[in-house]
C-alpha cells in the first residue's frame, strides 16, 4: 500500500524497489538530493520569543523511507513553539534512558584525557574557538577536563536559581542527555547537520548555533533543561501538584532497575554511569535528574492541559497565519481522515520473470472470503471501533498498523494507494462506516473513524505550543538562572 518516494508509482507488497522507476526506497537519499531547511536550535534562549517553523525541523530516523504505510505528515508553518517548550516534551521520551537506552547499549569504553572522543583513527584539524564572553557559553573554547580535574570540582556549583543549585557532577547528566537524546532522535541524520559523534564535540562548529561547537551547544541545552525543569518543580511544590504514584513508584525502584541492568551486563552501577555520563557523575547525581523531572513534569502537564482553543480563537490563529499556512500547502479545503483497517493478503499467485505475480480469480476469491469472515465476525459483537481495533491487532496482516489496532491517523488524500484512498476520501463517507476495499495486497476490511479538517488541525497545535511558549517564557522570567561558565568541567564518554 506504500508508494515510490521518487515517482509515487504504487510499490508491490515486501519490495522497497519501484518497478516504474527502479530505485530503491530503502536506500536513504542522496546527500545533494536531500534538501533541508535551516533546522532550528533545540535550546533557543529562554528569553527569545521567535516561531520556530516545522518547516524547518530536522528529520528524525523515523522519517525514513520504509515498505510501512506511513503517517501523512505536511509542512506547516506553525509550531510556534519555543525549542525550549520542545525539549520539556521530549523529556517524556528521553526519562527512560537508563531503563531503555542504556539496556540497548554495551557500555564503552571512556576516555578520560585531552580532547578526543574520536571512534576511529582519524580526527578532524582543531577548530575550538578562542575564549569568548564570561558571561555566556563561549566563555571556554572547550570545556573538556582531564578526569582528576573533573573529579575534584565535583561538587562545585557552576549554577543557580534562587535558593537551587546545580553542580558540576549534576551537570554531567544533563550535558550527556542532551548529547545521547539528540543522536536517539536523529541518528544517521546528524551528519547532515553537522555533526560527526565520532570527533571531539569542542573541535565542531555547530550550524544550529552561530559562533560555537556542538559542545557549547549541547552545554546551553543542558543548563535550560535544568532551568525548565527546576522551575516547574519549583511550581509544582508551590501549587502543591504532586507527582502520580507511578512516578513515585518508579524512583522508589531507580536504585533496584540500576542494579538489574548493571547486572545484565555484568558490570557495576558505577561503571554503567561511567559509560554514559563520563568520570563525575554517580547514583545521586541521576536521581536528581530523575526526582527533579517527576516533581516538575506533572505541573507542565496540568498547566498544558488547560489550553483548549475556542472554534473563534482558532479561527483567529489561522486568519492571522493565513499567509504562511497557504505557502506550506495548507488551505481550509483540504482534510484529513483517521481510518482503521485489517488486511488480509492474497495468497498463492505466479511470479513472472519480470518478478511481477498474479493472482487467479479464485485466488482472489479465497481472499475475498477470509476478509467476509473477519467483518462478520466483528458485526457478530460490539460493532464499536474498540472491538474493531481488539481484531485488527488479532488479524490484520499489515505490520505497520499492527501495534495501533489497525489504525492510520492524518491520512491526507493521494497518501495511501487508489481504492484505499477513494473509500476513505469518498463524500458520503461517515463516522462509523465499515466495509471492504480490494487492493493489489488484497482485501481490507475497513473501519472508518474520522475526517477533520487540516487547517483546524495545524491551527489548534500552533495555538497550543503558543500558550505553552507563553507559559515557558513566564516560568524563566520568575526563575532566572545564573550560571558561572568559568567554573565548568565536562567529563568525556566515547560516543562511537
């Protein structure tokens, strides 16, 4: 049901090759082929109230071309969003490090001396910028420290926020969480912005930031995501909104789901913190980390929770962006459609030397039966779109909706493949309507859930990450941060 990312020709089941054009849609593109827009820093200044476009977010390795039906996504010129209100939402993933990211990673070895964190013999010509202001990240060329040094100035404060404090040990965590998240989230497209994992962080000018290296970039991440964080905390205590018992139960257990995975890899708490956070950074320093995000995040959630836009407040946003959305293809004409749907794939068939392969009619009609059994079943029961999602799960044969019970969210029309398209984008199309739709995969039993319109869905998002910016900004002005940029030591870990 996918299609040709280069001709949108329609590609067969289990092939990432077009047969119309011939190339290959698993092979990531070309680099002059691959045009990207100036990305966005993920850490602007907290006082900046600048839009940060989607237009110009960077790809994340889940943008990658795959043989999966894929979400429709289309540019829009919102996301009004500051990057630091982004990073506060990305924690949600990012949270689950030692439980997921660490299990998934042997640890490596870490280097304690000079600069280079390089995987491979090669290393790139210096390039670490003279000392710049005191006052802000440039105040050090590099901020790399031979391990004794980083070991003494352990407890040393490099920040503060009214009474609250970060030191150098603490910071350790926050600078190689920002690093190991952006590499989680972009992958293989780092090179594409710059960024080359296997050199030192402080011999790389970084393009998203203007005048410094990746490790002064990642360095000013790491002290905005403690500012955010201790401020919502800070919130939080003051407005008495408490941390679920989930999160409670989660920290009550960090020291025993350290230990497990330390264990797994037969090594100690201590050298799997090591390996991930470099010399510096122990048990109590992580669970900062940890304690501060579940004291804080339940606040943000709360607060977020409440900005829900009125059809005039929408109406409004989208008038006064009217411009923008139109040049990123967005108009009040165009829809979206979440859809579900459980396809069972013909079967037999005979493949030509041109490696095309045909069904017979009866072939068809087998497949036609077991996709008449499956709707029946359904309409033998609840004939609600929960039980329809409950056999989707059960039956369907397509693995990329497997997970989400059968379920396709932003279907934009022409994304999926003609007869698939023309029943969900069919006028008289109706919430609740069901039916059987036959493709070249074979037949879909399908489960029509909704159709919205997209400019209301771009509008309503824009709106929302305006109120959240409003919210970020509001918090960092009642919580300035004060950071001592000469006093901070950064330890290494060999991210190759």
């Amino acid at each position: 049901m996918n299609k040709c990312k280069f001709c949108q020709e329609e590609l067969a089941e289990d092939s990432t090759v077009c047969p119309h054009c011939g190339k290959d849609n698993a092979e990531e593109p070309a680099a002059e082929e691959t045009v990207l827009q100036e990305a966005p820093a993920l850490c602007e200044d907290a006082s900046s109230d600048a839009p940060v476009s989607a237009d110009a977010a960077m790809p994340t390795e889940e943008d990658a071309p795959s043989a999966e039906i894929q979400e429709g996504i289309k540019a829009t010129p919102g996301k009004i969003a500051l990057a630091i209100a982004a990073v506060v939402v990305l924690l949600a993933a990012l949270i689950a490090l030692v439980v997921t990211g660490l299990k998934d990673k042997q640890p490596q070895a870490v280097e304690t001396t000079g600069a280079a964190t390089a995987a491979t013999e090669e290393t790139v010509p210096a390039t670490i910028p003279a000392d710049g202001n005191p006052d802000d990240v440039t105040c050090k060329g590099t901020y790399t420290a031979e391990e004794e040094a980083v070991l003494a100035d352990r407890e040393t404060v490099v920040a503060t926020m009214g009474e609250h404090t970060l030191t150098n040990s603490q910071l350790q965590v926050y600078y190689w969480m920002e690093v190991q998240g952006f590499l989680s989230n972009y992958g293989a497209y780092a090179s594409y912005f710059g960024l080359d994992y296997t050199q030192p962080l402080d011999t790389q000018v970084c393009p998203q930031a203007e005048g410094q290296t990746w490790q002064q970039y990642f360095l000013q991440c790491a002290l905005n995501n403690w500012q955010q964080m201790q401020a919502m905390s800070a919130e939080a205590e003051a407005t008495g909104t408490a941390m679920d018992a989930e999160s409670r139960e989660y920290l009550d257990k960090l020291d025993d789901t350290l230990a497990e995975i330390a264990d797994a890899y037969e090594i100690s708490v201590e050298e799997l913190l090591l390996s991930n956070f470099g010399p510096g950074a122990d048990k109590d320093d992580y669970r900062h980390f940890q304690e501060l995000y579940h004291t804080g995040y339940p606040y943000y959630e709360a607060q977020v929770a409440k900005f829900v836009p009125t059809e005039k407040e929408l109406e409004d946003f989208y008038a006064s962006h009217e411009a923008d959305y139109a040049n990123s293809g967005v108009s009040k004409d165009d829809t979206f459609v979440d859809v579900r749907h459980i396809l069972l794939m013909v079967e037999g068939g005979t493949t030509g030397e041109d490696g095309t392969t045909t069904y017979t009619d009866e072939e068809w009609e087998a497949c036609r039966l077991k996709a008449q059994a499956v709707l029946d079943e359904w309409l033998a029961g609840a004939k609600t779109e929960d039980s329809f999602a409950a056999l989707a799960t059960e039956k369907t044969e397509d693995p990329g909706s497997q997970s989400t019970g059968g379920l396709y969210e932003k279907v934009y029309p022409g994304q999926m493949v003609t007869a698939f398209n023309d029943w969900c984008f069919d006028a008289s199309r109706q919430p609740g309507d069901y039916g059987l739709v036959k493709t070249e995969y074979g037949y879909h039993v399908m489960y029509f859930v909704k159709s919205y319109p997209q400019w209301k869905y771009y509008a309503e998002s824009d709106w929302v990450s305006e109120q959240t910016n409003n919210l970020i900004s509001s918090l960092l002005e009642r919580y300035p941060m004060e950071v001592s940029y000469d006093k901070i030591r950064l330890g290494l870990v060999d991210m190759g």
